[in-house]
C-alpha cells in the first residue's frame, strides 16, 4: 500500500516544499499530518478522502446523491451522520 504523502505528490496535490513545511510543524507534536495539510491549506478535506478512498480501494459515497439502504436509515435513527463522517460497513 502506497503512502499518503506519496500519492498527494504524485496527483500533484502537494509539492515537496509544503511536504517539508508540514513537516517541519509536525515535529515534536502528536498531530496527524492530514490535519495539519488541511489547517495549513495545503490541502482540501475533500482531497483528503478522495485520496484516501483510492489508498484503500474503498468507493467513495455522497449521501447527497445515494439513498442509504433502509437497515442503515433505521440504525441510524432515520438521519443519515453528518457531514464528513465516515461510516465503516460491515454488511
């Protein structure tokens, strides 16, 4: 499996100047490094889970365009989560 890093360089996401700069912050905290992209605006949390979604081979839904099946609906009380939350599926 590919590193995040990598992968953001490759699809030209990020340069190796901001890899350095956010790494540079990174250090001697205990911040996820996706964090600090996005705070940085290096990167868009959108970007993230795109890129993300193809790390892992998942395919990526938007619960504006899919309807949720209706055993999902129930357990999640008839509101789908919110905004940007991931859900992991065991069906």
């Amino acid at each position: 499996m590919k590193k995040l890093t990598d992968v953001l360089r490759e699809e030209g996401l990020i340069t190796e100047d901001q890899l350095r700069e956010v790494k540079e912050k990174q250090a001697g905290t205990k911040r996820p490094l996706q964090e600090l992209l996005v705070e940085m605006g290096f990167l868009e949390e959108e970007d993230l889970v795109k890129i993300s979604s193809k790390i892992f081979g998942m395919p990526l839904l938007s619960l504006n365009t899919e309807t949720p099946c209706k055993r999902l609906l129930i357990s999640w009380g008839g509101n789908p989560p919110a905004i940007g939350m991931v859900v992991a599926l065991d069906i």
